[in-house]
C-alpha cells in the first residue's frame, strides 16, 4: 500500500464525518493559532526592544565606579564610588586606545527647569563637545556647546525634544533663559528627536558643560564623574574597544589584579544580550502556554480516533479479511489522525499568521505600545511539525487498538 | 487443492473449554463446487473460518493449495487471505461510502499490485456490473452489493472463493441470481467454491454436499 493509497483512504474516512472531522481539527486549529500568535508577540517584543537599545548606539560602551575595594577592604556598591576622573578620558582619548572614537565623561544632575510659569523634571548631563558624536545625536536647531563654553563654564544649555515640548509649546526655545534648580541657563540648542520609547526617553535631556554642572548643579559633590561613556569605532570593534578601555584604566589606577579593579564596563551588546535574552523567555513562556491548548487539541484527536475505530470494527474486519495486514491498518488510521492534526495546524498557522499581521490595524493595538507580533518561519515550520507529530503520538494508541482487532470478532461486530 | 487432516478447534469460554471442531478430515479438490451443511451451532462457521486462514486451527494439518497454513504468523495469514482465497459473505460487507470499483480495488491495493483499475473493472463487468462500478454500496440492490462483494473475491485471482451463507440477506430471486452466477464460475472458469448454507435449495447448486453435526463431518455426498 502506497503513501497516496493511503491519503485517499484516509481523506474518505475523514469525509465521512465532516462536522466531526471539522470539530477534532478545530482543537489543532486554535493551538497551533495561539502558538503563532503568542510566539509572534513575543518576537515581536524581542524586535521593538533590540530597536530600542539599537537607538542608544550599538558601538557606545559605558564605564561605571564599581565596588572599588578600599584598602580597608570596605565594599562601597556600584556606582558609589568616585574613581573615574577627568584624566581617565583625557588618557582613553589620547590614541592610545585605536578602537574608540572618542571618550566623554558624564556628571549627572536632577533638577526642577521652569521656564516662565511652566515646570518640569528633567536630569541634566554635564558633559563635553564630544557628546552628539559619542551618543549619535543630531541638532535640530542651533548649535551644541564648544570647548570655549567647556573651559570658560558657560551657562548654556542643550535640550531634548520632550523638554522643548514640555517647557516652551510653540516658542522658539533659542535664546531664551531657562532656570534649572534656581540658576539661569540660555538655550542655544534643540537635539533633534530620537524616537526612542521606554527605557527613559532619549528626548529626555538636559546637556550643559560639565565645568558648568560642577560649577552650578552638583554643590558641595564636587567634581564627580558618575560616568565615562566611549564610542567604538563600530559595533564589531566593541570588545576590542573595552579590553583598550579596560588596560589602560587598570594601569592607571595601579591595579593590577583585573578582579580588584575599581570600575565596570558596560556596553550596549551587553545590555542587548540580557535584554534578548529576556524577551526569549518571554516568547518561551508564551509559547509554552499556548502549547498546552496543543496538547488539549491533541488529546481531542484521540479521542475521536478510539471513536472511529470503534465505530468502523466491521469495516477494519472486511479490510483484514480480504488481506490488510496490521501495518496496513495501523498506518491508514496513523495516517487519518496525521492528516487530521496537520490540516489543523496548516489552518493554524494561516489564521495566526492573519491575524498577527492584522493586529496593528486595530485601534485598540495601535494606539497602545503593544509591540506588532512578528511571525518567523521558523515559528511556522516548528507549529507545523509538531501539529504532524501531535497526529501522530496521539493517533498511535487508537491505530494500534486498530491494527490488533482479530478479523472474525471485527467482522461480526455490530 | 484443500486438504484438512484432523483438525480440531476449542474455544476458551472462561474455565470452560467448548469444542467447535473434533477431529475433521476434508479433502476438496480444484475445480470442486463444495457446500457445507449444518445447523447453528454444528461447527460450520468455525470451519469456514479455518479454511479462510481467519483463525487457525487447536490441532491438525491445513494444506491450502500445497501450504501448511495451521501455524502461521497473523501477516502471513493476511497474504494468504489476500492471494489465495476469495470471501462472499451473508452481509455482502463492501466498505461503507466506497465506490463498487473502489471496493473490488481494494485486495488489489493491499496486495500492492498495478493496473487496479483495469482490473477492478474487468472483474465488475464479469458478475454483469460494468454499468453500476461508481455507484456506493448504499446505492446498489442486495443482489448488486452481493455481486460487487463476488468481484472484489475474484480481482485476485484466488485458489478458492469461499461464500458463507452468500444468499442469507437476499430475497429468492436474487438468491437464484447469486447462485446461478457461482455454478458459472465454477463451470466456466473451474473456481473451486465452497459454499456454507443451511438451506437445502442453496446446497443443490453444488455438485459435492458436506453435513457437519457436533463438529464432525456425518455426510459426505455427490448428488446425482
């Protein structure tokens, strides 16, 4: 009996009983949908925060104070300490490090901004020139602040996006003097708009000189850098740039012992690794909870095929009167529960496949920030295999009871 | 052509052992039209179901067209029940929401060989139903299905065609119809048939008549 034989017997005693033929596939159906579906979302979250990250710049690497063990031997947690200065970037931006393009430190300020009646909080960053090209940001409008304004510490600022929004509406913000926590700060610059959401907006920002924030914001603090932030020179030197970093840093120091050092690196890969490796939970998760109502659909074909064989005994006693072996009858219901779960899930898969590509357009979706489900094909291939194989594992118990029926008692059974 | 040696059958009814068959010895010959006679409960379908490879035998010898078939393995039985014997039975059993063609195909599919259709259709045309060949069983008169059922025996080609109670769901007209056809098949084509009845009019049509009673062979005849 030949494969093509054995879809058409199959096909004909699934015929037979369309609406409960329709029903069985249906419990597949909606398994292999939610599968689809969830996984898709999940990916689709997985998409929507890789892009995110993307957006911080994947070649930018960070290095933090870390738990610089004293000589005391007292811990003093992550970003307490106060061991990055002013001439740690001055040596990374000294060629030594042939990766990084360029290093700048951070001071970072909290602070009320009013502008006329209008109130806001944003932090302020005081940092230098280098800035837009370390964090890829574009002007909109004006110009960024210049070493002069560094070295002099002058009082200009450089705002996000949303700050402009929040603060001025439909006023040119150029030229106009803001206060930040009690001092007066001119505007001499609009970055323009990142896009980004989450994670804290990009457009979020205040950026003044550091001389200026040390000067005017962080008081009695002093001149502290809670931050160096270094770009590579792409996302593929990244590593190379952060053992550069990392060398030249511990030398500085005098450290030797590169577990004892007194600063943490951080780059954007890293965070985009724990990040994907977050949402890939989370597409697990949903997958696996879906797949449970695969495996309810799966049960639903088992119990339809011990319905089946039951009800067709005479016919498997004719079949085996007139020469089916076991095999033969065990692979035509083997074959009749396959095709059973694979059309379902082959109906899944194009349902799923609708309507997570028709998710975005309901307003409802649209208008939140519920990511738009991304379909892989591997997803597709996986849902589809294992649809078969669910026909299969399920329809092995009912073809065997099948196959072992004796001819004379399925043939004189009513 | 059939030879039985001895052949005894016991069912197991719980602690109880029945014996259905004790001790048969039948020899049916090619080209033979046998009928085998009895009342319910005589051994009759049990017999039927020996020479039909559908179960085998307690004890005994069974040597089917030269094969000793009382000791084989349930697939060797199946080929066997493929190839060498042909079934026509009371309730005609063609496979529901099957084509008549489809059905007679059928032996011819699990025996995986070609040209089914061609076939399939001779066999159809030969018991007078080459117009009827795409119509389902429920489609056909009780005659008709037996007619269909007498083709899907034959498509093979088969040793022996072994009817049991061919004419038992059918009215007298049709039961003569049916008859008519197995003694021209046995005339004509030489098709060794045994044939299990209860009814004597049913029996006359074969040349040999075999009673059973208790599981015993008591009559053993060639009417005139």
């Amino acid at each position: 009996m030949n494969l093509f034989e054995a879809l058409r017997m199959a096909a004909n005693g699934l015929l037979a009983n369309r609406l409960r033929s329709s029903l069985t596939m249906l419990g597949i159906l909606i398994g292999v949908t939610a599968v689809i579906l969830l996984v898709a979302v999940g990916n689709g979250a997985s998409v929507q925060i890789n892009a995110q990250i993307q957006s911080l710049g994947a070649n930018v690497i960070y290095v933090y104070p870390s738990n610089a063990k004293g000589t005391a031997g007292v811990s003093q947690g992550f970003a307490t300490g106060q061991s990055l200065t002013q001439a740690d970037v001055d040596a990374i931006n000294a060629q030594s490090a042939p990766d990084v393009v360029a290093a700048i430190p951070i001071a970072q300020s909290g602070g009320q901004i009013t502008y006329g009646s209008q109130n806001y909080f944003a932090p302020t960053t005081g940092t230098t020139t280098a800035f837009p090209q370390v964090r890829d940001y574009q002007l909109a409008e004006g110009s960024f602040f210049t070493d002069d304004d560094v070295n002099s510490r002058h009082r200009v600022v450089v705002l996000g996006q949303t700050v402009v929004d929040n603060l001025f509406g439909s006023t040119d913000p150029i030229g106009q003097t803001i206060k930040i926590s009690r001092q007066s700060f001119r505007v001499i610059g609009v970055f323009a708009s990142k896009g980004g959401t989450g994670f804290g907006s990009q457009d979020n920002v205040v950026v003044a000189p550091i001389t200026t924030v040390w000067a005017y914001l962080t008081g009695a603090r002093g001149k502290v850098i809670s931050q160096i932030v270094a770009s590579a020179t792409s996302a593929a030197t990244v590593t190379q740039a952060e053992t550069e970093i990392t060398t030249i840093l511990l030398d500085r120091h005098g450290i030797s012992d590169p577990n004892q050092a007194d600063f943490q690196l951080q780059s954007q890969q890293d965070i985009l690794t724990q990040a994907t490796s977050i949402a890939t939970a989370l597409t697990l998760v949903l997958g696996a909870i879906a797949g449970i109502s695969l495996v309810v659909g799966g049960i639903g074909i088992m119990n339809i095929m011990l319905v089946t064989v039951t009800e067709r005994t005479r016919e498997i006693g004719i079949r085996k009167a007139i020469g089916a072996r076991r095999r033969d009858i065990l692979v035509q219901f083997l074959i009749e529960a396959m095709v059973l779960s694979g059309l379902g899930g082959a109906l899944g898969i194009a349902v799923g496949t609708l309507l997570a590509h028709e998710a975005p357009s309901v307003p409802a979706i649209a208008s939140s920030s519920f990511p738009t489900p991304v379909v892989s094909p591997s997803s597709v291939l996986l849902a589809f295999f294992v649809s078969v194989a669910i026909g299969l594992f399920f329809g092995i118990y009912p073809a065997n009871r099948a196959a072992r029926l004796h001819p004379i008692e399925a043939l004189r059974y009513e | 052509m059939i030879t039985l040696e001895r052949i005894t059958k016991t069912y197991r009814m719980g602690k109880v052992e029945v014996p259905a068959l004790q001790g048969i010895d039948l020899h049916v010959g090619e080209g033979e039209f046998v009928a085998i006679m009895g009342a319910s409960g005589s051994g009759k379908s049990t017999l039927m179901n020996i020479i039909g490879c559908l179960d085998v035998p307690t004890s005994g010898r069974y040597l089917l067209d030269g094969t000793d078939v009382a000791k084989l393995s349930d697939d060797q039985l199946a080929r066997i029940r493929n190839r060498k014997i042909g079934f026509v039975f009371q309730s005609f059993n063609l496979i529901p929401r099957t084509s008549a063609l489809h059905n007679v195909e059928m032996p011819l599919i699990y025996a995986g060989e070609g040209s089914r259709t061609t076939r399939a259709t001779v066999a159809l045309g030969a018991v007078g139903l080459a117009d009827r060949m795409h119509h389902q069983p429920t489609e056909l008169s009780g005659g008709q299905q037996q007619r269909a059922a007498i083709a899907r025996a034959l498509v093979t080609d088969p040793a022996i065609l072994l009817a049991d109670e061919p004419t038992g769901n059918l009215d007298s007209a049709s039961s003569v119809e049916i008859m008519r056809l197995l003694a021209t098949l046995n005339v004509e084509q030489a098709r060794t048939i045994v044939l299990i009845t209860h009814e004597q009019d049913i029996a006359r049509f074969a040349r040999r008549v075999v009673e059973l009673r208790d599981g015993r062979i008591v009559r053993d005849e060639k009417p005139a």
